[in-house]
C-alpha cells in the first residue's frame, strides 16, 4: 500500500475542524501567539470565501 493510500485511508474519516474551541489566556500570550492567532484567523476566513 502506498503512502498516498495510507493517508486517505487514516484521514479520509476525520471531521474538518472550525473554530475549534481552546483554551487561551490572552494576558499569557507572547508575539508569536499573536501572530498565530492573527494567521489562523485568516486561514479561517481564506477557508469561508472558497
């Protein structure tokens, strides 16, 4: 079985997350989380305009 197979075999299933509920203490939050926060944000949107 090829790689390409075992990959639609394991995630084929798998549901598609959207704003996925975590747990973040703003106040605890670096650069780098912020800049993750904003590029995930914006994937979200890039994801609803297709």
């Amino acid at each position: 079985m090829s790689d390409q197979d075992l990959e639609k075999q394991n995630f084929a299933e798998l549901p598609i997350g959207k704003n996925e509920d975590v747990e973040f203490a703003e106040e605890l939050a670096d650069e780098a989380d912020k800049k993750a926060m904003q590029r995930a944000a914006e994937a979200d949107a890039r994801a609803q305009n297709k």
